[in-house]
C-alpha cells in the first residue's frame, strides 16, 4: 500500500509504504509526509485502497523537513470516512 502525502506547486511529494487504519468510522487519524523544500501551499490528499481520493487537506506556508497533520476522518462528500486502511 501506498500513501500519497502531498503536492504543491509544481513539485509533488510521495511517501511510500505508509498507512492509516481507522479503526471505526470517521475516525481521526495521523497524517506524516516530507517535504524536499518549503512550499507556499501544499494539498495532503488521503486514499483509499483502491486510489481513490477520499479526503483532502490544504496547508499554507509549510516548511521543507517532516510534517505530521490530523485528518479528521471526513469524506471529501462530506460523511465519515468507513473504517480501513488509507
């Protein structure tokens, strides 16, 4: 499984082997990404295990190194996201 982390302009980061599991629906959970560089606005976009986008986080002004971010386990529809792996 595969984490896709974040991406900002024109440049686009990816950790790999890193998932989330909630373990009830609409859970929080912990989101950890590393940028190569600041970035002046940055998307965190949450997949489920089929790659499909189901939750999306926008970040201004964040600095190059490691991040962690909580994704408030909501659905881009607006529902809580179903239980699983992310």
């Amino acid at each position: 499984d595969k984490f896709y982390a974040a991406s900002f302009v024109g440049k686009k980061v990816v950790t790999t082997g890193s998932t989330l599991q909630l373990k009830n629906d609409g859970d929080e959970g912990e989101v950890l990404f590393k940028l190569d560089e600041d970035a002046a606005k940055v998307l965190v976009r949450v997949l489920d295990e089929k790659n499909n986008v189901i939750g999306e986080m926008w970040r201004d002004g964040m600095s190059g190194g490691a991040h962690q971010i909580t994704w408030d386990g909501v659905a881009l529809d607006g529902s809580p996201a179903v239980k699983g792996k992310y």
